[in-house]
C-alpha cells in the first residue's frame, strides 16, 4: 500500500467486522460508496473469505480482482457454503474477542504442530520417488555373471572374516558403530532438552544444520588432515581367495 501511495494511488484496508456475512457485505458496499464519492474508480482486490462478500457488494466498483478468492458456485448461497471451508480443527480455533478482533486460540499451537508435523515426512516421501523415479532412467554398463555366484550368507561371513582380521579396519567399523548408536540417542536428548527450556524450534534446526556443516567441513578437510596424521598404513586389498 505504501508503494501504491508513492505512485499516487489511494488505497485503504477495508477491516471487515466478521460479525456475519450480511455485515460483511454492508462493510464492502460503504467502503466502495465511500471511495467513489471522491471521484475515482474503485478497483476492489480481495483474497479468501472476502471474496464472498466481495461479489456480493462489491457491484459499485470498476474493478473487481480475486486473488484466490472464494466464489460460491451458481445458486449456492454463500452462507451455507463458508461452514465448509478450512479444516473444522482450525476453524475451532478461531476466537472472536471483545475488541472484534479474531485471534486464535491456545489449541490453534497442537493443531499447527499436528499439522507441520506431516510435512518432514511428505518431504522424505516426495525425495524418495523422485530417486525412484531417477533409477528408471540410469543406465550402468554390463557386468559378466560371476562364474560361480555364491550364496548371501557366505559373502557376508567371508566379509566379516576379512573386517576382523585387519585391525585398522576392525577398529574404525567399530568406532563408526557405537558412534552412530550413540550419537542418534544423544541427538533426542539434546532436542527434548532444549524443549523442555523453552529453545526456538528455530535455534534447534540451527543446530542441526551446524551438525551438518561440521560434516562437509570435515570431509573437506580429510585430506590435509590424513597428510598430518598419516601412519603409513595402507587399507589391504579384499580377496579370499
């Protein structure tokens, strides 16, 4: 609106009273009057529920634009159609004060946290087929049938064997194993707790994203790090035969 008023068009936020819909259109018609009787067209530009009184009062005005705007359909009559619209648990979280203004109320936190909660695992679904739908379309080259295939079991024994008996290797698989045991546990704990003392949801993903980022540091950083640190061991060949 600010924008509008420095191009020199006047412009104003019509405050509907929300104490019905028959109010609401009177409020949209005495705004309207009120705007053409200074001699200028009206361009009227609403968004959601005010659509609904909008089309209905709006009739006074040279321009009408619905941005996403609820229109009852031909012979639907818009009060019997608004009870429809939004979910009934947010609707019951909407609370009129004295004051006329609407707020929502301390049940409206459980059902936006219900409701934010799906989204994580929406994101991890929509990831996921889209991998899936990747691996349709890659192509890897041929690779000739082992002569002899042997069976899961025996590979993954032969595998175990060849881990155990190297020792480097026998000590970092097993330090990545309670790590990662124990780094899961920890990371709950440390969410739950920093809940518990009232920490921003968005100060926690603000430490998760440091976690992440001390991740690629290090993988960075691996090279310069094994030419400081490394002991001459050489990682052996896997072949048992």
């Amino acid at each position: 609106m600010d924008r509008l008023e420095r191009m020199g068009i006047a412009s104003h936020a019509i405050d509907l009273p929300f104490t019905g819909y028959d109010d609401d259109v009177v409020a949209v018609r005495e705004a309207i009057a009120a705007a053409g009787s200074r001699g200028a067209a009206v361009h009227v530009v609403c968004h959601s529920y005010a659509g609904l009184p909008v089309a209905a009062g709006g009739h006074g005005a040279a321009h009408l634009t619905f941005v996403a705007g609820r229109v009852p359909l031909p012979g639907e009559s818009p009060a019997s159609a608004t009870p429809r619209w939004g979910a009934p648990g947010f609707r019951d979280c909407m609370v009129r004060g004295a004051d006329g203004v609407v707020r929502l109320s301390p049940a409206a936190g459980g059902f936006l946290f219900a409701v934010g909660r799906v989204v994580p695992f929406v994101a991890d679904a929509v990831a996921h087929t889209a991998a899936l739908c990747g691996l349709v379309f890659l192509r890897v080259p041929r690779r000739p049938a082992p002569a002899a295939p042997a069976r899961l079991g025996t590979e993954i024994a032969e595998g175990l064997r060849w881990v155990w008996r190297h020792r480097h290797i026998r000590v970092t698989a097993l330090c990545a194993v309670v790590l990662n045991l124990f780094f899961s546990a920890f990371y709950i704990v440390v969410i739950v707790l920093a809940r518990g003392r009232g920490v921003p949801a968005g100060q926690i993903g603000i430490m998760a994203a440091m976690l992440g980022v001390g991740g690629l540091a290090g993988a960075r950083a691996g090279d310069k790090l094994t030419y400081f640190t490394w002991s001459g061991y050489e990682l052996p060949d896997f072949n048992p035969a």
